[in-house]
C-alpha cells in the first residue's frame, strides 16, 4: 500500500486500511534497519502516531520538526521515499535524519536533542510574519525533554505570541532510562490519566509557559490519536498545545520490546573489533578502586559509553545527568575545582554543545577535567550531524587544554593511566572502535610523540590516531614495492606538539594525516609551526564541507583521507 | 571599618555596626566604579545581602558561587580585598568578576549567565563525596534564571542528592528589563508576598525540581536577611532551599534607582569615538523598511546592540528572547528555513555558547543567517570569560560560513548592505568602538579584499579588522622615515581568502595582522595557504593564553599586537 501513496489517497483510508499501513510500515522498518542498521526501537513506536500525524495534517504544507529526527523513518515511508527506503544510511541514500535537501516534507533538520521546541517556534513565528496559515508540529522524546534549550524555548513562548502544537513522545527512555526530575515530573503526569483535577493541577508547569497541556493518551492507538489530532487542529488557531502521549519502543517488535535499550540503535554487519570504551570503563574502575577522587559523568549514553560497570561500582561517584551536555562539563568544572578528578565521557558531537563551558569553567579556571571523546573522526551512516571531525579544531584553540589522540586501544590505557596524575585540562578523543595494539606501547610522557618507523629517505608521515596510523602503515608499505623509505611518527598529542621531534626532522617532505576537518586541525598546526622552513608539508584531512552519511571507510577514501591518496602523492612527487 | 576587618570581627557587630559597613561599601562601590567603570547598580543592590552572607556563613570554608559575577563586589570588599579596590578592573588589578587564583574566597569563577546552578551542585556533590560539611551558596538574578543551563542543573538535583542554598536575586532587571515566562512567574511569586497558601500552590514548579521554595523577602533588608538566612542555615543540613530576594538594582544611589538600566555598566573615562552598534542599529532599521523579510533577535541587551530602534518600529519583527543565546540562534535558523532574513546580534563572547547550534542548525543547512558579532576582539576590563577573541577561530572551521570583518564603521554599513542578498551563513565580527572611516569605502564582493596601499617594496600587511589596519598604518607611517615601503591590505573576509590577490602578492614578507588568537585564526590560514611557498610570512595576533582584564591598547600593547612590535620586526628584519 505505501508504494505510491499520495496524501490525498492516505486521507480516504479507513482505520482498517490505515492499520494495515501501520504493519507495512513496521515491517519495512524493520527489514531495513536489520540490514542497514539504524535506530529501530524508537522508530517502531512512532508508526501510529506518524500515520495519524499525516492523516490529520496537510504536510508539506503543515511543517513537522522531529527533534533529534532519529525517529522520522515512518514519516519518510510517508512521504514518497518508500522505493528509496532500502538505501537508508548508506552513501548517496536516504539519510537516518530529516534532511531539507532530501524532500520538502521535511521542514528543519535535526541531530542533537532539544532543538524542536526553538525550532518549530521560528518556523510558527515565520509563518505569522509572512501571513500563511500553515500548523506546526514537533515531536520530542522525554529524554530530549531534560535539554535546557527546551526551557529556554518554553520561557519565550508567550514572548513569541505564536501557536504550535508539541507531541510530547514518553516511553520513559532516551537511549539508556530517562532521569532527572522532568521524568519524574512526567510520571506524575502519567500516572494520573485518569484523574483530571489533579491532572489540571499537576499541569500547571506547561500552562505557566503558554500551553495548554493535553494528556496522557496512547500513542500506539491510531484511532484515539487520529480523534485527538482532528480535535487538536482546530484550537491551533488560538493557542498552543502539549499533547502527552505513551509510546511503547519498539513496539509490535517483542525482540525490541523487551530490550529497548540495546534495540535503540542497530550497527549493520557482525562486529568482533575491539571498543574504546571498553577500555575507558574498565581502566577508570581500575583507577578509582584505589584513587577515591575519580568521579565519572555521563550525558545519557553510559553503557555507549563503556561506563556501565563504573555507575554499578561506585554510584556515589557516578551521575548520568541525562541530555545536559552543559550542565554535565560544568559540573565536572566545580567538582574539579573542589579537588576531585572528574572525567566527562560523551560522543564528539555532542561536545560540541559544551564548546563554552569547555572554555569558560574547565579551561580559563585550568581545572583538571579529562574529557573522554567516544566517536571522534568520521562517525559514518548517521550522517552531517553525527560526525566527531571538528573536535581537534575547537578544542586546539582553547589555551591550557592538552589535546591527545592514542594510537590505539593499549595506547588509550597508557593515556588514561597518564591522565590520572595531570593536573589540567585534557581531551583525549577516539573512534568507536579500533585496533587493539600497533605495539610498541609506552608510558605517556605530555606532549612527547613516538617515532614507529625510522628511515634515512625524504619521507616522514606524521600519523595522529589509530585511523590515520593505519593508513600510514598501508602506505608505507605499499611504497617499499618502489623502494621508497618513510618513516612514521605517532603524533598522539596535538596539543602541545612535540617541537624536539618535529625541529630534529631531517626528511624534507611531512606529511600529516588526521581523520578530521583540515581547517584548524592537527594539519594546520604543522603548517603553521613549518611555515617560513624549506620543509614540504602536505597535509591529509577533510575539506571544508560537511560531510554526509555512509560507511567509514568510503567516506574516508572518498575525501582522499587514505592510503592510496597518501602513496599517490607520495609516488607523484618522486615521479615528477 | 572596612579596612582589616576579618570574619571573625565582622560576626561580632552590631545591627547598627552592620548597617553602617553596608553603606561605607556602596560609597567605596560608587567611588570606584565612577573612576575605573564596572557594574553599578547591580552590585548596589547587592550590599545588604552579601553583609548577611558573610555574617551568618563561614567563608572560605563556605561556598559562594556568583552566578555571571558582576555582583560579587562587597564580596570583595568584605573579604580582605578593600586597599586593592582601586584597582578593580584595571590591569594587574583586581578583576570584576570571581576568580579563584585572586582569592580563595572567589570558590568559583563565572561570566556567562546560568552557570552557578550546576556549579554549587558540583561543589556540594564534591562536598559529599568527600565527606566535609560546608555550605554551598549560590546567588542568581532573575535574568539568568532565563537560561536553560539553570533548568538543566534544576533537573539534576534530587538526581545527585545534594542540598544547596539557591538565592534568586530579583530586581526584574538583567542588562534589560527581564523577559519571558519564567519572569512573569517569579512576579506572581513576588505579587503573592502575603498570600501563603496561594504562594504554596504556585511554588510547586521549584519544589517538584527538589528545592524548598522560601520568598519573597526584601533582600535589601539586612535584619530581615540576617535571620533569614540564620534559620535557612540549619535547613540546609535536609533540604534544598531557593530563597527569592526582591532587591533594588542601584539601591542608595538616586542616579542608578531612576535607570538602573543605563547603569548597569559604566565605562571608564569619556567616549566620543562611533559605536558600530549605532551603525548596525540603523542601517537594519533602513533595509528593514523596504525588506519585509529582515528579522531581529536579541538574548537580552538589545540596547547596548544598537537595535532599541528596530524593536520600536518593527515589534513584530524582533525578538529578544532573554539570555538564551542557543535558543536565539535556532530560532534564527528556522525563521531562515522559512525564507525569512534573521540577523543575530551578539557579543562575540556569549556567541561561543552557541556553537553547535551554528554549525548544525544554520551551517549544515546552509540557511541565511547573519550573526552580527560585537564586542569582537579584545574588550578589555571584563578580562578572560569577556575577550571576544577565540570567534575568528572557531567560525572558520564551520563549512559554508562566510566570516566578515568590517576595516571601519563605513565598510561596517557596506557589508549589512551586502548580507541583505547573501544567501548563506554570514558572521560580521567587530569591536565595540571604531574609526568612522578609512576611506576607501566601496561595495563589497564576498571574500573579495581591498588593496589600501600598494608599493613595490619587499612587505605587504595583510591586517584584518579596523584595530589591525590601525596598527598597520602607524606601523607603515613609522616605517617611512626608514625609507622603508610597506603595502598593506583590507583583508575583510577570513572566510573564504581572497585566493587571487594572495596568488598575485609579489612582497616576499607577508605580515598579518588580527585582534584574535593565532591558533585557529586569520594568521594560521594564511600559514597554511603559503605552507611550502617561499614567502616569509609572520603573524601578530594572540598566543595561546587567556587575556585578563586591562585596557585594550594596553593588553593589546603587551601581547605584542602593536604598531610598536609590528615596526620592529620589519626594522630587525632589514637590518639583519
């Protein structure tokens, strides 16, 4: 039935028909995402609500913002993408998020949690400006709903003097259990469905801000919700309304049901690679049996994260503070400002969201903060928003931080163990997974590199993180079939650079490879640092574009971040 | 009675002893802030207050946490800093705002709104883990209370189990009267003085967050906040508690009372040199008269910004949304999403806590978006958590951004002109104050620069920015009675270069010249354009240290991004 549904035909389903669209769609999300991988949990229990959302509402007319967008997939099926659905995540196919330049129904782009409620406000906001009439929905989950940008959304509502309709989506977790006391705040909410007048008066938070609150329903009940929408539509017109809905994730899936939580994402293909984290969580419990001044803090991905065992350890020491990516740097600030040794482990991207409280309270108080950086450099199928490839370019630029990048997991160890004892800031960021060992593993002194290869040619590769030592190896050795000798260097700091090695390099030509943007990066401070020298300096990274969704690897290759661009230019330049 | 006066001593007075300590610091407060500039009628309206704080606290074992920090000045006074307050704000001096490595009375230092929140639970939770028994104060005012980060750590509380005294400092004001809901509620809490049990009823936002909500008492009366705080004290052993304070900002000093507003800082010494705010003011409101699509967002110092006069004429097309600068910069995006034409104007400093939401929500999409950046570059005695001087660095490695730096307040109105029918991402960074004109003036070609002077000597300037092109030409004047010939450029685009004039420099010393961090800025990609090629290039611009609060031309002097180092270098240079 979705293959080439119009709007105008979904609108003259009946229930049952609808219904049967529901089960279509699960069952595509499902083949999908097994075999693609992607999120399935949250997705299969939005397929109800989506299908009424585009049985009630006239989209793309009618603008619908997924915050996060994690959850869209039912909506893409919705909306034309149905014979491209099989493409998703992979390169050059449908994106997991909502993307603008992929179709019209799709209004804001999404990625990071939180932004909904701001967004569907300026979309409202620019509607009433230019004099239209269209509605506007967002969709967020309870765990995006612990965010502050959602308060400082609620906060300019009435400021605003705009009408939107907010689809509070609660199934009680994010990627882990929510927290916090919005959760439970919302469990009050919930467990009052029946009971109106307390409900009224439990409500009275959304109405302070200028909704009108409307819940709790059941989300995974079409007819109730396509009823509650059509009613809903109408008072759009004079005021703004929350509706609460209960999802059930992965719903009508009981392999997900059941476990929600390791069925939120699926990674495509079998995996026997080893996980940084699994070395971030087991050398930090090691560490804090002995050191009681180790305190971990998570933004809700702590089992992600590797952290699991450290939180059932030593749960004094340990907060998820879920969505909060400000709140969790700052935190970390002020403990370590009261003497304690706090290590924030969060994924690149969303290190972003702390870039000023990074400065600000870690950094300008010098406070000796680790930051653990999960999935830095290309992240892959979650396309533009995901990516970890800025972290070396913002971090670099912010004085007292100690930038470092380990070669691979029993270099992530020695770093660790290093960081314990190391009295400022530092930053250490790594890919999801990696090599257990190059060798040669040593104790890390701050700022001191590693000469792996030593040779008496013209060629020097400075190789900074597994990703890029591995395309140095690859290179070096597709070179020896041409008798060209290169040495490699393991450039694990970028911050500070090691200017013994780098003045005592006798190769004239240096080549850096980094799995990040080239602007700002590892890159441009060897350029920097060589600039005026007769040295000849070229520099492997990404170009200033973002980058899109695919596999690690291609997408590498394809922006000329791997050993064949390395031994091309390499051949090149001998050859010229 | 100041002067040497110790906790112990302090403890000790009387009432009438107290009272009269609270006026002798306001006269030391107006005194100095009249000479040095500072924060007026806030930390006026803060006297009582702190006096009670330090009389019924222990501090340093107790932990006060000022949220931004501009009122923490009879905290200074009141703890062994009064011979130094001459000093305040100069360079070497004592600094406006809380600092740690000044006193260990400063327990944590803060500049950026809603911080103190998560900072106190830090250093409760810190206290806890480590066992120790001191109280953790943190004091906010109603416009920071605004920021999401306060809702972040509010989530958080019963989450990490520990007990804060949290005192909301109302006075309705931040820099500008406060705006939004959360302010219209803490006025219905303030309105409600009498009424208890109605009080109680609307109070249940704080205490479902974990906090005893305590108010409104008159925080500008000490005996009232002495045993207030007396019995708040013993309550903090089992329970959170947010006290809320009515207090008058300016309070003592008729000139302040009646515009607290345009007392809120007070620069040092006269001014009649143009502000680029002016500029930014009024060519909006001109283009905004025939341009329907112009928009206007603030995060609450709208005036300061120069746009008191587009919120008057086009109301509904601007919108200051209080101190939430993530959510300012969304909503700009998604009005842009909808064809609109937003213009964020910011401090350079505050931009820094919306990072992310540049680069995802407007550079990723690519949307329209004008940030018009103030305060850019060094802006003296605020000191560190106030330079504006990371922003060239971390804006030019967001893909599709376009970074502009106006030469002068003419060329400042030319590229406003230009950004009208630009249609991607734009950031226009300049300093507060400004030359009205270089002359020169001309339409503006994105990334395309300006030659001033062309000679056919060995150096060429390439000086980004009025304060840079200021050094260039006195550098360039003092350089003529060596007979020494030096060009010199507008380079008013970081991003993209002006690749055709840089290919076509025949100079070989090319200088730069920027008022912002070498690492990541102007400098470093011009390093890396020329990486390899034979010219010489050297760059002024910052190293890699926080810039503490002084003067501008005095830090600047010091940092060696002068006239003075500039001559000097190309003096050495010839002469070697």
């Amino acid at each position: 039935m979705l293959e080439n549904l119009t709007s105008a035909q979904l609108k003259k389903f009946t229930l049952k028909e609808l219904l049967a669209l529901c089960e279509e769609a699960r069952e595509i999300i499902i083949s999908t995402v097994m075999k693609n991988g992607g999120h399935l949990s949250s997705n299969l229990g939005m397929v109800e609500l989506t299908v009424a959302l585009h049985y009630v509402f006239d989209f793309p007319k009618d603008k619908l913002v997924f915050d996060v967008g994690h959850q869209c997939y039912t909506h893409k099926l919705l909306s034309g993408r149905v014979s491209e659905f099989v493409t998703l995540r992979q390169k050059n196919g449908l994106s997991g998020f909502p993307k603008r330049s992929e179709s019209e129904y799709d209004s804001y782009n999404t990625g990071h949690a939180g932004t909904s409620v701001s967004a569907a406000l300026g979309l409202a906001k620019a509607r009433d400006i230019k004099g239209s009439d269209s509605n506007i929905i967002a969709v967020i989950g309870d765990g995006s709903f612990n965010n502050g940008l959602v308060y400082e959304a609620f906060n300019s509502m009435r400021l605003l003097g705009t009408n939107i309709l907010l689809i509070l989506n609660d199934n009680g977790m994010s990627i882990t259990p929510t927290v916090g006391s919005m959760h439970e705040y919302l469990e009050i909410l919930s467990s009052d469905m029946a009971h109106n007048a307390k409900k009224d008066r439990h409500a009275r938070i959304f109405e302070r801000f200028g909704f009108s609150y409307d819940g709790v329903y059941d989300g995974n009940n079409l007819e109730s919700m396509i009823s509650k929408l059509t009613e809903i539509k109408n008072r759009l017109h004079h005021e703004s309304v929350i509706l609460h809905v209960l999802t059930k994730k992965g719903k009508g899936y009981s392999f997900c049901e059941d476990d929600p939580e390791a069925t939120h994402g699926i990674s495509a293909g079998a995996s026997n690679i080893k996980e940084y984290s699994n070395i971030l969580g087991n050398t930090l419990v090691r560490l804090a049996e002995t050191n009681k001044n180790i305190v971990a803090v998570t933004a809700a991905m702590t089992p992600s994260l590797g952290l699991s065992e450290f939180f059932e350890k030593f749960p004094e020491r340990a907060v998820d503070v879920g969505i909060c990516e400000e709140h969790a740097t700052i935190l970390c600030a002020s403990m370590a400002a009261e003497g304690l040794k706090p290590y924030y482990a969060v994924y690149s991207t969303f290190l972003q969201r702390s870039f000023d409280e990074i400065l600000i309270d870690i950094c300008s108080q010098n406070l000796p903060v680790t930051l653990c950086i999960d999935r830095a450099g290309i992240s892959g199928a979650d396309g533009e928003t995901h990516q970890g490839v800025f972290d070396l370019s913002f971090l670099s630029l912010i004085p007292n931080l100690t930038v470092a990048v380990p070669k691979d997991i029993d270099e992530f160890e020695k770093m660790l163990e290093f960081s314990e004892n190391f009295n400022s800031p530092l930053a250490i960021r790594y890919p999801r997974e990696g090599k257990a060992s190059f060798g040669n593993t040593e104790d890390i002194v701050c700022g001191k590199w590693q000469t792996l290869i030593k040779c008496n040619g013209k060629y020097l590769i400075l190789a900074c993180g597994e990703r890029a030592l591995t395309i140095a190896y690859e290179a070096g050795e597709r070179l020896k079939t041409s008798n060209i000798a290169v040495s490699i260097v393991n450039a694990r700091f970028v911050k500070p650079l090691d200017a013994t090695l780098l003045n005592g390099i006798a190769e004239k030509y240096i080549i850096t490879i980094e799995d990040n943007m080239l602007i700002g990066g590892f890159g441009s401070l060897i350029d920097q640092y060589f600039c005026g020298s007769d040295k000849v300096i070229k520099n492997f990274a990404y170009s200033d574009s973002f980058i899109t969704h695919g596999g690690v690897s291609e997408l590498m290759k394809e922006l000329n971040v791997s050993s064949e661009a390395v031994s091309d230019y390499i051949l090149k330049n001998e050859n010229r």
